[in-house]
C-alpha cells in the first residue's frame, strides 16, 4: 500500500455559467503514484517533479 506524503485538498468553488447559475465544483490536486527508493508513495506532480529534481 502506498502511502500518502502530499497534504494538497481539492479547492472548492462554483462553477458558473454564462446564465450565471452557480452550482459547486472541485479542483482535485494531480495525485501520480510513485516509487521513490523503493517505497511507493502518493503524491503531487509538482512535488514528484521536484523529488526527480533531488536525485540528481
């Protein structure tokens, strides 16, 4: 079982139409399951691109 590293929350907000409805939406964060050091891990794509960024 991976575990989770990332604290991201989807931000939460109306969507509104050009009739001005509101109606609720979420922006989910881009959750990407990755092996680092032989651990999997879930994380962001932005903090799994700065993991790459740390092994070179």
């Amino acid at each position: 079982m991976a575990t989770k590293v990332t604290t991201k929350k989807p931000l939460k907000g109306n969507r509104r139409s050009h009739a001005l409805n509101k109606t609720k939406r979420a922006q989910k964060p881009n959750l990407q399951k990755k092996t680092i050091d032989g651990e999997k891990i879930i994380t962001s794509a932005r903090e799994a691109r700065t993991f790459r960024k740390e092994e070179k």
